[in-house]
C-alpha cells in the first residue's frame, strides 16, 4: 500500500452520519452497533480523531443522511431497500433527538456540512464533491458510520471521483465482526489507499 | 421542431426559483425583473400553469437556489462570480422574506422538492435528478426565473442527462429583452424540444 | 423483500465486464476467478440470461472497464489502490485478446456499450446514466464480473441514481466464497431489490 | 471581475472540439464559423495559446464532441435538438477527415484526452472531471468551439463543479456576431473569472 502522506492544503476530514440514533445510547440503532462500536472504541477515538483535525488546522466535512420527513418516499416508483428500511423505521427523524447529530460531534463554525444524502453514498445526489473541490481537498480521512453501508459508498464513490481515501479502522463500527471485515478487509481495500489506526492518524495530523 | 407530448406518468412541470426576491413586489431583484416580467405577464402565466399542472395531475417539482447563510462561501477558494454576485446580495436571505416561496407558488403536499443549488442549473449537486427518477419522469415542462442564468442552465443540463425538455417562453423573465432573446432564441432551442406559450402548455396539460 | 416485475419498456440487462481476461480460458485474471465461476457454471448462466434478454427483446447494455493504454495513470497525482493494480497488471489491455469481449457476449447491432469506467462502477465517469434515460429505462437486470468491485460498485451506484436493481446470483463470479458472500449476502441487498437465480429470471423475462 | 492568477500545478489548458469539421477549410461547419472566426483569427490564436501551454509545461485537456456512428441515435427515446442535428450532419463522422482533430492540435503525449461528450458540455457524462481531479487542477483557462453551444456549457458546467474559469474570447468562434455576444457578454462572464485576450493569457502563461 502506497505511503500516504497529509497537508493542510489538500486533506479534509470527513465524519459521516454522527447522528444519536447511530452512536448514543437510546438511538434507535445503537443497540445493533453497540457490540461493536465499544469493543473497539470507536466514538472515543471518532472524537480525539476530530479533536486532532481541529487542533491541526485540517478543515471538517460532514456527510448526512437524509433525517426521515413525513411524506418521504411515498410517490417514490423505485426504491433501495435500504430506503424502504430508513423509511419504515423513520431514521434520524427531523426534529426529534434522534435525528440530531451528537453534541461532541457538533460542526462548528468553518466546518463544512453536505447537504443530506438519500441512500449510503455521502456524494451521491449531494454538495459534497463541489464542496471539497471549492475548498481545494484531495485527500480525505474518513470515520463514522455504518462501516459496511454509509461509509463504504462513500469511500467507494471517492474513489470513483479522484480522491485520495485514508480509512480510520477504529473510528467506525458495524452490525457484526463478519460485517466490519467485509468492509475494512474485504471492500475498502480496494478504495482507500491507507487503511489506518486512529493511533497513527492522530500522531499523521499532529505532526502537520 | 418535434413534436412534443406529454401523459401524466413521464411528465412533471418543473418551477425554477419562485422567490419573493424575484417575484414578489419589494423582492431585492425584482425591480430588475419587472419591466421585462409585466410585459410578458410571466406572474400570471406562471400560476396558470402551475394550476393546470395541478389540477390534471401532472407532478411538480421545485428547483431552488440556495438560500444565503452567514459564512456561506468565505471559506471557497475558487468562486463563480455569479456566486460572488449572491454572496454580496445576499440573496433569497435564509429566514427572510425574500428567501421564502411567494405564496401562490408555494409546494403542496406530494408536491417535490429539490436541494437547493448553489449555482444556476438545478440539477449541479442537488437531487433533482434522483427525485425525478424516482418518480419515473421524462419529460419537464419548464417555468421560472431567471432565463438566460438559473432557467437556461437548468434547462442545458437536463438535455445533457437525458430529459426531454419544453420551455414555457412567457412564464420566465430576465434583466432585458436582449437577455430574454439570448435564453430564449439564441440558446434553449438547442436544448428545449418545444418552445411553447403559457396558453399551448396549458390547452396541452388539460387534455391529458 | 418486494416482488419485482419487469416490462420490456422499462427493463434492461446490463452485462458488466464480459472480457477475455475475466471468463476466458488463458485470461489474465480467470484462474483466480474460475473456482467460485466453474462451481456456480458462472459463464453458462451469464449465456442464458443474455439469450432470453435477446430473445424477449429486452434491450442490452454493456458496462465496460477501461481498457489498459499506454500512458495510462503515469500522470495521475491520485490513484485507487484497485487502479494501481489494473496498471500493474495491464488487465484488458487495449489491443490484444484479453482486453477483447468474449465472443459470445459481443454486443449485436440495437445494443448498447457505455464508455468504459476508470474504477468499478460502471456508473461513474461514464455515459452509461445518460444511455440508460435516454432509452427510457429504470429497472436493470445484472450479470457478470467481479461480484465485490465491479458488480457491487454499479449496484450502489445503480440504487444511488434511483434504478431498481435485480442481482443474478449465479451469473457472477469472484475470488473466493468469502468475497462472494460479501457481495452476494452482506452488501448488494441493501441495494438490490431482488436477488435471483438465472432460472428465476429466465423464466420471468421469457414470459414478457 | 476579480484578478486571475494562474500556477502550473493547479492549472490547465482546455482545449474543445478543435475538430476539422469545425476548424479547417472544406470542414462541414468551417463555411458558417468562417466569417467571424477569421474575423477574430481564432485558429491561430487557439494555437498560440496551445504553444504557449506546452511551452510553460501547463498540462493540457481535450473536450472532444462524439463523433457520429452508424446506429447512434437511432433507438434513443429522447433526443436534444441539437443531437438531432447533429445526427442529421453526422458532424465529426468517426473515421472521417472531418472527424479527425486538426493536425496542429494533434494531442501530445503526456496530454489529456476526456472521453467523447454527446451534447454540448464536455463534463456531462465523461470522465473529464475525474481526470482534472486526478491531476490536481482547480483552474481551466478555454479556448475552442463553438461558443455558444459546447464552450458555454462546458464553461457554465466547470463553474457548477467548483472550477475556476477563465475564457479566452479571441480563441473562440461561432456562427454570428450575435451568437459571440451572447456567449461572451451575456452568459459567460456570470461563470468565468476572467474573459481574457490570447495576448493576455499568452503573457500571463509565458511568466510562470
């Protein structure tokens, strides 16, 4: 794997789908993530990922997920399944606490939020690409959630798009072990031309 | 020209930017606006079609430019300067009059919305163009603001992914006459299949 | 998960990467693949469902990956890990037998190639979206290779633009069960609506 | 219109549809760009530019219209009026004299050639846009043809995507003096940074 290396310049962070429902306790799904989110700490090191980004000057990029309205996806003649389970579910509902993102996760002024996207891909039918590309960005380091749905598009779709991807391994949490290495072992590899620790990302950003 | 036609299943009536400030008595451009806009009736024109979308079923989509923000562009290091023109005008405010629907144009319920654009083309980094899909439409038939910036760009970008287009020539306006000629003569013939009057689109609209 | 149907209006096959150097006996790439492809008689099964496409009259499409040039990527500032190994390995050199589509799947007269993807997703960077609309379709049938990068790429993206997805199961092959079952059980069915075996979906096109 | 700088690693050249059917004498179209474009010296300042880019070691882009094909068009469902014509012309026949690039403006090595664009933008439906993010370019400097129809739309498409653009007015040509005033008076300073003469960019290029 190629050496990666960071400057303020051109490298982003990018935080996907802080949302309460994702990793605070209550949120409507994080009893299906929590197994695996605290065995390897994955909203700590989130956060001292963000906070080292914000120290160091590297610019914040949020990427969303559309919060449930009512009468979305209603007249819709297509649809993923994983729309029809965010719609039945109502996930991340807008204005309620669910659908707020984590109060440590909160964007502060200068930081970037996309606008909110449909389905996994944060680039997909969104700002985030003319964002990043406004803002100079060519690299991303990418945490959050679910490893295996949103953050894998995402990687993906940067991949696809001509950004260079660094994948925080334990800044991100899935449903299940088989499911994270999916993801981390099997697809993002592919993608992501650093597959790193939050450990080493930190001691990377510091040292910019 | 072909010859253009519409049922209710791959049609949609797509209105561009309804804003107070553009269309509204005391909106911040309409007195740029209005010599051209009162001499094509496009107000009027506009509401007929709209109601004729309506009341036959044909689905409506909203294309809007996004709402300006404090802290909106300061941080882009590449910028448009019809972009720098809404940043110093604050344009279509956000929690402002003038950045709200005129009333009449206001969307219904199942009526869609699209992200708001940062640009002029509704489609650039929106999901415009997902929402229509997803509701199975073709064919747009195109009312708003302005002609040769937001309406011509929007209507460009929807021939180039595939939509079969017709501009409503006197339900849009613009600075000047020559501005109106250059959209509406010079350019969307290119891109729009059926160049039509408020009165054509909407003997066609009843009849479906 | 909901029952899919097809109409030869709104329905396509797309056959994704049908090259030598992925199906062919002596092909760069088919003694990694021929394991999972011989077990699951990948190739017959990829025959079938093109045939009775053929026959129902159901258009086809084809998603083509880049065909290695001289030149390629040694400019590139910013490059996948997946790319670099299509580099290394000149995988569907232009010019020569592997980069050349395996004879039974070359496109007939009526049907329709996309300009070839740089990545995975046949979708990205390439006219495949614009060829889709323009013909008027939203529900794709899908076959070919490799499950987990090519195959799984165009599915996310294919549910991310607003089309209805089915999966031919065993018309696709890849380099080990576990990869298959990343792609085939963990990942495309959250984006595919229907995941079906190439009788099931010989028997539904025959009946169109 | 704020002051343009320019340095070699963030910008490019782009060259658009310097085709013989446009540019060179006995060309298809050359009899209606003729009187303006040699009004302008278009083709020699064009050169200028490109011999300035080479010489300065700015990389250097080609946006190059499809060239017809026999079977192109025919099974679409929904087609722009301009691909009708287009179509009906077959402009820029592949195999064809007229369909070849201009020998001057033969692509180098090392130089950029996007995948052919159906309509008039050269980003819509290419992979223009991930080659220009591949090589880390944030800065188009344009010449080429024609100037109202694909000059314009890819000058309106770059501003959408985040570029900054700057257009060189006596490297373009089009069928009228009006259709020129359109483009350069009326449309494209809302999208370009800078509008600038083949003098000025020369000179600019020429000192970094």
């Amino acid at each position: 794997m190629m050496k990666v290396t960071y400057n303020k310049q051109l490298t982003a962070l990018l935080v996907i789908d802080p949302y309460n429902d994702f990793i605070s306790e209550g949120g409507k799904i994080w009893d299906r993530l929590k197994t695996v989110a605290e065995a390897n700490d994955c909203i700590p090191h989130m956060l001292q990922v963000l906070n080292a980004a914000r120290k160091a000057e590297v610019r914040v990029f949020y990427a969303l997920h559309h919060r449930y309205r009512p009468g979305d996806y209603e007249t819709w003649k297509y649809i993923a399944p994983i729309q029809e389970a965010a719609w039945s579910h109502k996930a991340f509902e807008n204005g309620t606490w669910g659908g707020e993102i984590r109060p440590e996760f909160e964007p502060k002024p200068g930081e970037i939020v996309a606008t909110e996207h449909w389905c996994s891909s944060g680039f997909a039918n969104t700002d985030l690409d003319l964002l990043l590309k406004t803002h100079g960005i060519h690299k991303l380091i990418v945490i959050g959630l679910i490893a295996h749905t949103c953050v894998e598009a995402t990687v993906r779709f940067a991949a696809e798009l001509g950004y260079e991807v660094t994948m925080v391994k334990d800044a991100t949490a899935d449903y299940s072990d088989e499911d994270m290495h999916a993801a981390l072992d099997i697809n993002i590899p592919n993608y992501a031309s650093a597959i790193l620790t939050t450990k080493q990302v930190v001691d990377s950003i510091a040292s910019l």
